[in-house]
C-alpha cells in the first residue's frame, strides 16, 4: 500500500500531483550547491503547518526552562525543526537539551486492539544504518550554531519501555517543558506519560499529535487517562494547524 492511500487520499488528479512533484524534486536542476536554499520549491504547505504548528509551540514555551522531548523521530525532521528554533530563538541556551526517543527501526509491538492497517508491528521502518547517518547529520549541524562545543540533544535508541525508566532515573534532575508524543501507540504512550510526569511543572506544554484519530486512538486514551481527561485544557492554533495535532499546558 502507498504511502497516500494509507493516508486515505483517493483522489487521482491530486495523488498524481503529489507523485509528480517528487518526480520533479528527484530531476531537479538546481546547482547542488544551492540545493538545500532552494527546498521550498518541494514542500507542501502540508509539510509547513507542521512547522508552523511546533513554531507557534516553541513561541510558549522560551521563557520556561526545561528540555523538550520527542516520543517518535523517525526521520528526524523534528528534532532538526527544535533545533533551528533553539538557535534562532535562544542560541545561547544551552540548558535546552532536544531529547529524541524512538526504536529507529519502527514499531517494536503493537497490541492486537489496536492493529490496523495504520498500525503494524515494524511499520514506520527505517533504512539501514540510519540511525549513525541521522547522529552524523545532527553533529554536523551543531558545528554550525552557537556553542558547537557543547552537545545539546541526544537520541535514546530502543523501545521506550526499555529506555525511559533508566534514562530518568540517571537524570533525576532534568524538567521537561515539552512532551512531544508522537507514538501513535497507546500503551507506549501511556507508559511515557506515567513515568515523565514527576519531570513536569506548572506550565509545562504536552503536543499530542494524534488527538481523536480514529485509526491511533491509543495516543488519545492515554492522554485522558493519565491527566484525567475533563481537566486538561486541549488546544489548537486556529488557520495553521494540521488535522490532528493539539497540545495542553500541564496546571
Ligand atoms: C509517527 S512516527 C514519528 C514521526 C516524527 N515525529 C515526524 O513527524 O517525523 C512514530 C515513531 O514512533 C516510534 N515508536 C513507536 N512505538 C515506539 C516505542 N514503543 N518505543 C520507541 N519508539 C516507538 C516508531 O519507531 C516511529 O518512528
């Protein structure tokens, strides 16, 4: 199944847009030098409102302290995304350490429950050796900001049930002043929120990304429950915001 009509887009004429713009990226003519400048060109104002959407979240969340992190990277694209506002925004603020957890290598389980044609046990897999390839890619980009000295972000590979619990145990210290849960599963989902919680404050920010998916109700459930629903204020940013994502301020 492709990629779109896994997203459920059926519409020929715009399918065959999107085809066609990938084709036109991979013959594009542009200098290789000027490539990276010239990437506009390819994105949608799909891929942008998701951009638009973690600008408008990082805006709420810079005269807090604490580090941010991502429950599901993938490709990464996300923890780049922090990083240039980290650079733009506070560039000295070394303290905002960019956390990204993931297996990087998919989906380690998914529970029969929530099975589906969206959720299947290694789907969202990576490339080989992709995991070294995203690590160089990020320390090369530190090499162009402020303090390249001093690492500020840090990838925990392996399923979170595994991971998280010893992480936090060796940084007992750390407040997270964003959550970004994009599992798409609800019991790991659940599992993050139930152990990062003693890491949050007043005011932290929690962005759920698939807030009342039909098909990744998990990641809904989870939040609910572990914040008792009725008592947390979801929120989204009216024009920009993508379909799914909303977040909420922990009071
Ligand atoms: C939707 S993707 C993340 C996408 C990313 N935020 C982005 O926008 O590009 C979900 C990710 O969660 C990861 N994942 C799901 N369950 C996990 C678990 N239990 N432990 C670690 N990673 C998990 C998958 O490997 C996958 O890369």
């Amino acid at each position: 199944m492709s990629k779109r009509s896994q997203r459920g887009i059926s519409n020929v004429e715009y399918v065959q847009a999107e085809e066609d713009l990938f084709r036109h990226y991979k013959d594009n003519k542009i200098f290789p030098d000027e490539l990276l400048e010239q990437m506009n060109l390819f994105a949608t104002a799909q891929h942008k409102r998701r951009e638009l959407f973690l600008y408008e979240i990082y805006k709420l969340l810079i005269d807090k302290p604490g580090a941010i992190a991502q429950f599901g990277v993938r490709w990464g694209r996300e923890i780049a995304l922090f990083e240039m506002y980290r650079t733009i925004f506070e560039p000295f603020n070394h303290s905002r350490i960019i956390y990204g957890f993931d297996t990087f290598s998919g989906y380690p389980t998914v529970s029969k429950t929530e099975q589906n044609e969206l959720l299947k046990m290694g789907g969202l897999g990576l490339s080989k050796g992709y995991f070294d390839y995203l690590l160089e890619v990020l320390r090369t980009r530190e090499k162009l900001n402020p303090l390249p000295q001093v690492e500020k972000f840090e990838l925990i590979r392996g399923k979170v049930e595994d991971t998280l619990p010893k992480f936090l145990n060796d940084k007992q210290h750390q407040l997270f002043v964003l959550v970004h849960l994009d599992l798409n599963l609800g019991n790991a989902t659940r599992f993050v929120l139930k152990h990062i919680k003693k890491h949050l404050f007043k005011g932290s920010i929690i962005v759920v990304d698939e807030t009342c998916h039909p098909k990744m109700a998990g990641e809904t459930l989870a939040v609910l429950e572990e914040f008792s629903g009725h008592k947390i204020a979801l929120k989204r940013f009216p024009s920009i915001n993508t379909t799914w994502q909303s977040y909420f301020i922990v009071e």
